[in-house]
C-alpha cells in the first residue's frame, strides 16, 4: 500500500520535495526528500507513512484503508481530539475526519517541516459546544516529530494514535511502560504489569506511569524504535490480535501480525486549553537499530 502512494500522479507541486495527490477521494501530501520520504493526508493532518532514508517504514498503514471523505484512515499516526475512545460521538473525535488546512511548509539539506490548522465551524460546533484553533506541526527528516497545540478556552481529552510497523508481532516487547493500566479488553479492569509488554493476542491497556521514554523492540525485524512522549499523561498500547482484526473490514485477516500501536495520550490527566496558554501534546520516533 505504502509504496503505491508515492507513485500517484501529482495534481499539484508545491516545491521539490512536496506534491499534492490524490488517493480515492482523499488529497494527500507526498514528501520526497533525500533523508525521507512520507505521506500526510490533508484529513486528519494524518501521517501516514515515513521512511528515512535507506531504512523499512516505520510507520503501518493497513492495506485495506479506506480514503473516503468523513472515514478514518487505519493506521499511520490519526490525532485523536477533542475526546479519546467512546467518550463522544464518532469515536475518538472528529478530528481525524475533517479536512486541515496546510499553513506553512519549510524544506532544509536535514529534513521538510510542516503546518497544518484545523479550526472550529459549525459542524464542529454541532459535536463539541466549544471555539477553537488547533494546530499540528510536522518536522520529519532521520527522527519525525509530531506536536499537537489546542487554542481556545476549553478541555479535552486526546492521543496521537501512532501505528508502527513490525515484522512479526509474537517477537515485539514494548519497554517503559511502567506497571499500572487499564485493560479495555477485560471492561477496564485494574491490572499490573511486569516486564516489557508483549502481544500473545488482543491487547488494548491504558498505562497511567509510563516513562517519557518507550522502545519498541522489534527483534523479528532486528530494529528498535524509540517513542518518545511529549505532555502526556498516559500511554496506549493496542494490537487486535487475529479474532478483532479478521472482523475489521479496514484490516487484513493477518494485519495484527505487523503492527503495534503505541500511542501518546491525555486521558486521565485532560488538556486544559486557555487563551494565553494553549494545551500541548507531541512526539519524537527515531529508529536507533535498523536493517535495510
């Protein structure tokens, strides 16, 4: 799927390493530099594929996603806001659904830096009472940050939902999660984790003492990826395991086998947005090992 976005025909070129194309009824933004690639849907502000030069992608994109106006794309990095999970309808807010505008795009030899702002309107105003500007900054090169920004007065709840690619699930640990979570497979039961995660089958756990610092080891794959937490409260980490995902129609019967989620979140610590100070929530990946 990854590899076909950056053969589509280009509508629009915006400088020489972006370009503006179309997949299905999606735009999406292409970026082509020497140190990466990657592609941003314009809904969403979604991230959905990076590759540093000379490595695998990083990041998973399932290959039955949907890119139809107003659908959830499966997979890449969705920004979840103004809510995280059922706490509103639709589910995991309305953010990831709704078309951002690109404000600003920079390019040096080290890497493309982008600006994308969603604004409130009366459709977003008919889910969420509340005016707001919310503002995703883009700095991709060898390592990819992702930093959210919320303005208004207001609080909400959110994750940026980060899918990462891997080569066999049964031999992927996750380190720093810490040891308490809530465990939304077994209806929010309190649980307590020793040792690194790992994906014997469906897992979906909120973790409320993570470290800063989480390293996704991929020993399949024979690389590690650091996932490294800005303002946030919690950690998610997700898999369907093969039962959910056979069910999903937006993933593959065998999908679960290469991804993971781990996802920067504030949920049981909220965003508090007032007009002086904007509510903050970001992250840095880099690959520390990799194999070509």
């Amino acid at each position: 799927m990854q590899d076909s976005l950056y053969k589509l025909p280009v509508t629009r070129q915006l400088s020489p390493c972006l370009s503006i194309r179309q997949k299905d009824e999606l735009p999406l933004l292409v970026i082509n530099h020497p140190r990466l690639r990657a592609v941003i849907a314009l809904q969403g502000a979604q991230l959905i594929s990076w590759q540093p030069a000379g490595q695998k992608p990083v990041i998973w994109l399932s290959d039955n996603s949907f890119f139809q106006n107003g659908t959830a794309i499966r997979g890449g990095v969705p920004v979840c806001w103004p809510w995280f999970g059922g706490q509103g309808k639709p589910s995991h807010g309305f953010a990831r659904t709704l078309p951002w505008t690109l404000m600003a795009h920079d390019e040096s030899p080290q890497g493309v830096m982008l600006t994308f702002e969603l604004k409130s309107s009366p459709q977003t105003l008919r889910l969420w009472p509340h005016e707001f500007s919310l503002i995703a900054r883009f700095r991709l090169g060898e390592h990819c940050e992702i930093e959210l920004e919320a303005h208004g007065k207001h609080t909400s709840t959110g994750a940026l939902h980060s899918y990462f690619e891997v080569e066999d699930i049964a031999g992927v640990s996750v380190n720093g999660l810490g040891s308490a979570y809530t465990d939304k497979v077994l209806n929010d039961a309190l649980g307590e984790l020793q040792g690194p995660q790992t994906y014997p089958g469906r897992v979906d756990r909120i973790f409320t003492d993570a470290a800063n610092l989480n390293v996704i080891d991929d020993s399949v794959g024979q690389r590690l990826i650091e996932v490294s937490h800005q303002y946030k409260s919690d950690v998610v980490t997700w898999n369907p395991g093969p039962e959910l995902s056979s069910s999903m129609e937006d993933m593959a019967a065998n999908g679960y086998r290469t991804m993971v989620c781990v996802e920067t979140a504030r949920i049981n610590r909220v965003l508090v947005s007032k007009a002086e100070a904007p509510a903050k929530m970001g992250v840095i990946i880099r690959v520390v090992a990799a194999t070509a």
